[in-house]
C-alpha cells in the first residue's frame, strides 16, 4: 500500500442546493458530504475531509479549502480533474495540490476574504435572486463605508455573533473592510483573521441599516462596546454571502 | 361587469427551471402557464396570454414581453405589483400598462435585442453555470466579430434555423450584432427584426467556432449562401441565451 499524503483542495460551490458545509446526522446535503462522497468514489477509500470554513446554508464559495488524507497513487495536482468528473456542476475543484501531513486549515494564521453583495434596484431580477440579497430602496454606500471603519481592528464581536456561537472568545481582528458600488450592486468586503457565527451576515445587516438611513454611522461603534447581539443590526440573508478567498499567512507546507 | 380591457406585462425570467415559453400539452411547468394562472389568482378569469417570443427551454429574459384580455377593474399599472405577490420568484412582471385592444405583440414591427453569454475561463464557475455557456478554450473575440459583420442585413438565415422550423420565410433581417469581451464573459450581443427557431444559439455556436479558430470569418458568407442548415456551426446550449428587450417601432398604443 502506498504512503499516505495530504491532499488540499480549492473548492468553488453555489450554495443554493446545499444545508451549507458541515456534516450533521440532521443535514441530508452537504458540500463536505459531496466531496467526500467523491473522493471515496475515486480512491475507494472512506474520506473525511478537514474543511478550512463551514459556511451556512445557502452562502456561496470561491475558495474554500479542504485537506484530506490518501494512500492512493493519484498525483496531487490530478484530484482536480479527476474529482470535478465526478461532482454534481454546482461543487468544482479548481485546485488541488499534496501538502505537507501536519498542515490543518485550521490551525494556521489565515486572512480570509467575504463578500456580501446586495441588489440594490427597484425590481428583483430573477437570474441573480440566488446569488445577490435584493434590497429595493435607495443605499448610501459612503455611509455604509463610514460606518464599516468602526469594525476595523480587534474587537470583542459579541455584538455580530449568533447568540448560538460557541466560540471561547469573541475577539476578532476585521484588517479591512471596503463598501462599493458596482453597477446595480452595493458590494461589503470583509477581510479578517477569522469570523464568529453569522458575523458577515449581521455585519451587513448593520451597514444595509445604516445605508438606508435607519442608523447613523456612529452608533456602530456603540453597537459594539455593548456586546450585546440585540444592539446590532438584523442577519442578512445568506445568499448574498460568498467566502471569496482563504490567505495561508505562513504559507502552505508541501511536501 | 366591467368593460374589457387588454393589458400588456413586460417579463422577466430565469428560463433554468420552465420547459420554455410556450405552453404545449407535453410540458408540464411553461412561463405562459405560471403567468395564466397567476393572473387567474388575480382576477378569477380564465386567461391565456399572448406572448411576444416563445423563447426555449433553459433560455432566459429580461423582457419579454404578453398581453391579455381582462374584465377586472385593477387598474392596468398595478397588475405588476399584484402578479409579483403570486408568482414564483424566478418569474418578475417588470412593468405592466393598459394597451389599445388591437395591439398584438406579434403584428407590430418590432426589434428584438438577444445576448448570448460565453463564461470564458479555463475552470467552470458554479455560481454562472445556469447562466452562461462555459467555454474553456481562448477565444478572438475579434475574429468572431469579423465573422458577425457578414451576418448583418436582410438574409435566408436557413443555413442558421433548426430544421424543425415551420416559417412560411427565412428571411430576416439582422440590424447589429456585437462581439465584446467584458470581464471573463464573451458576450454576443444581436438585434433584428424576427430570430428563427434556434437562429441566436446557431450564430452563437458558429462564432464561437470561429473565435476558436476551427473555421476562417470569411466561411460565415459561405455558410449563409450554402442555405444548409449543416454548413453552419452547433446549436449552443440555451442557458448563454437572453431576450434582452423588445423594441415596437411605431410605439405601443395605449387607451
């Protein structure tokens, strides 16, 4: 039997069909279900892939990443091509490459990138109800963008957490966050060390609050210091988020 | 009762989960048949709408356009927002007005604007599967321009309909048609008189033959005087299409 390898894979998904990431006995479909269903039929053997973030219902991936453990002989740049022959089209590999055994997405310094986009036109538009939040009345992005600047930084995020979040600390560090406008979208970029329990989405419920005019700017900074989930805004819907992309800051051991 | 009124409701559609416009005995779920039948919800007449284009299975619009005979008093502007509390939400009446009683979507002179959408990248997207033709392969959008240009003008389009066309004339006249890049999408944008069954998908299939380099500009004339439809290129697949709009050219007469 030949040595085993890790496996890290680059994962693209519309999360539309799917009960997000994560494996639970009550979630009949799952992206890690998927791939390791994938996996298993390729190499045969019972795979249970390391899932660098698991996204929510709905929510969408340029790049999320995955690590598993192998004896097959595939080279580790093939699983792409391979797998993608297999997966159901709404779940590409658009990388894979063999790293070194001991690295885990997890447990490394990362830099993550979201992206939470709203539709921001009178009228939905069918063909992007899936992959925008479409919010009709008017936004005021430079106010939004004011309102974001609050977050940068290490904060206690208490505030833009679940109340479900099991997390043994609520301090994250947000390093940018950027408001935009392209065309007919109102574009929030998040980037950070790491990210509690929905806080993309109720970040962006926050800013979609300040956007219409509903809060100013500056309560933003309260709604943090008081730590407490009811002083923020509402959860955005989950189809409008997409984790875009996942910064290993040491790098990626290989082999 | 009230007097009989013909109301016209522009539409917009994501085509992926509709067997296509028309409603046929064999098709279970057509755009025609959910809006009928919403608009039976509406006013509890029994309805048929006239479409504008009867477009496939798989394809997309943002504005077709239909028009139906009512007795309701709702007053013509207002069927938009009433039809969007009851259609599914992959269908959206943009627009909806009172018309002449005369006016007949398909007796008027009118331009009807398509766009096929190439996503052009080595690596699938799932989030655009449904609404671009991934094509993986590089394309000289210069090229498939050059080839467009001998399409432009009154032509027997015969050698670009489906052979299952039952036009009494292939005879069309094509005002425009543009090849641009923009982004990672090739876009084939047309405007014309009338399209035949499956015209726009056939153009889109040659060009792209084109833009590949498999066939020179210059074969696009032949192909158009050989009259065949086997001179010219594959029909490419539906989810690149969309009706973009409907221009009628002496206006639409209102009441």
């Amino acid at each position: 039997m030949a040595k085993k390898r890790r496996i890290m894979l680059t994962v693209s998904y519309d999360g539309t069909n799917y009960s997000g990431w994560a494996l639970q006995s009550s979630t009949p479909n799952t992206v890690e279900g998927v791939l390791n269903r994938a996996i298993h039929g390729l190499t045969g053997e019972d795979i249970a892939v390391i899932g660098a973030s698991r996204t929510d219902a709905g929510v969408h991936a340029y790049g999320n990443v995955a690590v598993f453990d192998t004896c097959s002989t595939i080279p580790g740049d093939r699983f792409s091509f391979a797998l993608n022959h297999i997966l159901p089209e709404d779940v590409r590999v658009v990388e894979s490459m063999e790293v070194a055994p001991e690295f885990h997405p997890r447990h490394c310094d990362t830099e993550k990138t979201y992206e939470y986009r709203v539709l921001n036109t009178k009228m939905p538009v069918p063909i992007r109800r899936l992959y925008t939040y479409h919010f009709s009345m008017p936004l005021d992005e430079e106010k939004m963008q004011e309102a974001a600047e609050y977050l940068v930084g290490e904060h206690d995020f208490t505030s833009f957490c679940n109340v479900e979040s099991q997390a043994a600390s609520h301090v994250r560090t947000i390093k940018d966050i950027t408001v935009t406008r392209n065309g007919d979208e109102v574009i929030i970029s998040v980037t950070g060390n790491g990210f509690l329990y929905n806080m993309v989405r109720i970040i962006a419920g926050t800013l979609i609050l300040v956007g219409r005019g509903k809060k100013e700017p500056s309560e933003v900074k309260r709604m943090l210091e008081s730590r407490d989930r009811k002083a923020a805004g509402p959860t955005a819907p989950p189809e409008g988020l997409f984790l875009i992309k996942y910064k290993f800051l040491d790098g990626v051991p290989t082999v």
